[in-house]
C-alpha cells in the first residue's frame, strides 16, 4: 500500500519499490534508518509584490566620511553644470570663470545622473588645441552628492563663484 510518504521515500531517498511491500514495523525502521541526519526545511514563499503605487520613504543622510577634493597638480578643478547639450555632453561653468563643453567620463556614465546645477570635479583637456569662438573641452570625472556639498559649504571648499545665483550666462 502507496502513501505520500512512500511516494516521497522513492522520489527522494531512492529507496527501492521493493523494500516498500515489507511490514509496517519494518518500514518505520527504514524510514529512520534512511532519515537520520537529514534536515527538512520547509518551502519558503516566494516574496509578493506590492500593487499599486510605490510611496516614497526618504533614507537617512548618511555620515560623511571621506569626500573627495579636486586634485590641483592634475589640472582638476571644481565646476558647476549649466546646460545639457545631450550624447554625454554639458555646458560647465570651472573654477577659473571659463565656459567648458564637459563630457561624462566613461567610468561614471552610467552608474551617476548628472544634472543641471550639480557641483562636479572637471579635467580640462590639455592636448586640444585652442580655437577662437569655440568653447574648450574638458572630462566631467567626479558628481557630488547633496551631503558632500553640504559639508564643502561648511568648512568653505567651495569657491564663491560657483554659487548658484553667481554664475554668469
């Protein structure tokens, strides 16, 4: 006689169909023999999505430990976003008032969202050759985040003339 546990001693502990037709004290004894040391862990549910819309639950501000500084032997400076041109590339406004065309590293491209009025670390482009009536070109390398600035703010990192209300068009 076949019961879901018999079906389940085939299935899984291959036991044979023939040692099954035995007593039922003989099969209580293989059942133990068979299942000592074995763990059974019950099936977990799978996670159900919520519907509807999703609400919006604000993380803390996380503790600033390191930020990053522009470094000035490299040629990196400080530079805030004016425009968006598209194809990676914006209008920055740098730390030493000159409009740049600044190109989103490759590094950062798709793991960062730059937008318009981010503080970001820019690379000028030393071997382009300069032409009048165009603008120069320049890496964006670094975007800081809303924590970073404020804490750039606090111990006066941040030149004057990248505030916001500063910059000339």
């Amino acid at each position: 006689m076949r019961n879901i546990f018999s079906d389940f001693l085939l299935q899984h502990l291959r036991v044979k169909d023939s040692d099954l037709k035995v007593g039922k004290k003989k099969e209580e004894e293989m059942i133990r023999s068979n299942l000592e040391g074995t763990i059974f862990m019950p099936k977990m549910k799978k996670k159900q999505h919520k519907k509807g819309r999703r609400s919006y639950t604000p993380s803390p501000t996380p503790e600033v430990t390191r930020v990053k500084m522009p470094n000035r032997r490299n040629g990196e400076m400080f530079a805030r976003v004016v425009d968006i041109y598209g194809q990676e590339r914006m209008g920055v406004f740098c730390e030493d008032e000159k409009h740049r065309i600044g190109r989103i590293r490759g590094k950062i491209k798709k793991r960062v969202w730059v937008r318009k009025g981010d503080l970001v670390i820019i690379n000028p482009w030393k071997f382009e050759t300069k032409v009048e009536g165009q603008k120069e070109k320049c890496e964006i390398t670094w975007r800081y985040l809303k924590h970073e600035i404020s804490w750039l703010n606090r111990h006066n990192r941040i030149p004057d003339i990248l505030d916001i209300n500063k910059i000339p068009l």
